[in-house]
C-alpha cells in the first residue's frame, strides 16, 4: 500500500498525457484507499482529466462509477454536469449518493443555477425526487439548491431544456455574472432580480 501511495505521488509531478491513463486505471481497484488517493490526484489535473474520467461512467463496476463521480465533482467541469445529473437515474444508490454529492461540488464552484435549471427543465417528479435524497443526505445545502428551483424569475418555463440546451447552460451559466453566491443562499438573504429567466438567456435575449 504504501508503494501505491508513493507511485500516486509521482504520478501527480507527470505529464497529463501520461498521469491521467494510469491513475484512471487506479479507480478500478478493489482498494477504496487507493481509489480516493488516485481521485485527489485526478482532480489535480483540472479539466484536462474530465474526458477520460466521462468514460469510467460507463464502466460496470459501482465502485468505479461512484469514484468517477467524486473526481468530477472536485473538478466541476461544465462539460460533464449533464453527465452527473443523468446519474442520478441510476439503480445503484451508492452512484446516486456520489451523485448528488458531486452537484453540491458543482454548487460550490459558481454551477449552481446550472444544476438547479437542469433539474427544473426535467421536470415536477425528477426533481423533486432529487431535492427530497438531497434534504435527507445533505440536509444544510439542500434548502440552497430548492430555493434556486423554485426561483420562477431564474428557471422560467418548466421543461424546456434539450441535451444541447443543458450543455450549453452549463459552459455559458455562472453564478456570479447573476448575483448568486452559494453561501448566501439562506432564507434570509433577498434573490437578485434577474434581467432574464435562462431559458430567455439561452434563446440568446441577453448577456448577464
């Protein structure tokens, strides 16, 4: 074990081109030790590593499924947020938990209208189903991301999202162009007024 960790530790020095491939690999392992330490690493490499790390989600193991969600998470590349919130569909609630853990990351890092108007655009029951294993998991931040769903000025019409749309909120969609900060969204602090909902936004009516 302990050549493992100085093998991740060197690998965090290496060229991208070769680090990435192997530390992947290391997210296979059956040594959650080995998983996360390899993860800390992955992430370290930013969004250079997010396209390999997309691909472990197809993979049949859970635990390199779940683990892929974590690095994505810490890394919270807009490209791969369509990814993750498609995750939360899986029969596998260890997945679903990694999942909804890794959009709270994505919140944390200035996504978090993105998540919360993909979540509105799929619709009533998808959604509440997320916010509802949200508050049960994480039952501080879960009221954060409610409020943005439920901000009508933000999300606009319910529904109204295609893959394309999605992918584009996410690269185009930040939170503090439009006044949000994560940290301050509590019951008591008063929403911005936006200048248009995000469905406007992405119909290319204004620029935040």
């Amino acid at each position: 074990m302990e050549e493992a960790r100085h093998y991740i530790d060197r690998m965090r020095s290496r060229p991208p081109d070769e680090a990435i491939p192997k530390l992947i690999e290391l997210l296979r392992d059956e040594s959650w030790y080995l998983r996360e330490r390899a993860g800390e690493a992955l992430a370290g490499f930013g969004q250079s590593a997010a396209p390999p790390v997309e691909q472990l989600l197809e993979s049949g193991l859970w635990y390199s499924r779940a683990a892929a969600l974590g690095v994505l998470g810490k890394i919270a590349a807009p490209r791969s947020l369509h990814r993750i919130i498609d995750s939360l569909n899986d029969d596998n609630r260890t997945i679903v938990e990694a999942a909804l853990k890794a959009l709270l990351d994505y919140c944390r890092q200035d996504r978090a209208l993105a998540v919360a108007k993909i979540l509105h655009g799929r619709g009533g029951d998808f959604r509440e189903r997320v916010l509802g294993l949200m508050l049960r998991l994480h039952p501080e931040d879960a009221p954060r991301l409610r409020r943005l769903v439920e901000a009508g000025d933000f999300m606009g019409p319910e529904g109204a999202l295609d893959e394309a749309d999605e992918r584009r909120l996410a690269e185009s969609v930040s939170d503090e162009p439009w006044g949000i900060a994560w940290k301050n969204l509590d019951a008591t602090e008063t929403l911005p007024e936006p200048p248009e909902n995000l469905v406007r936004y992405l119909r290319g009516s204004i620029t935040p």
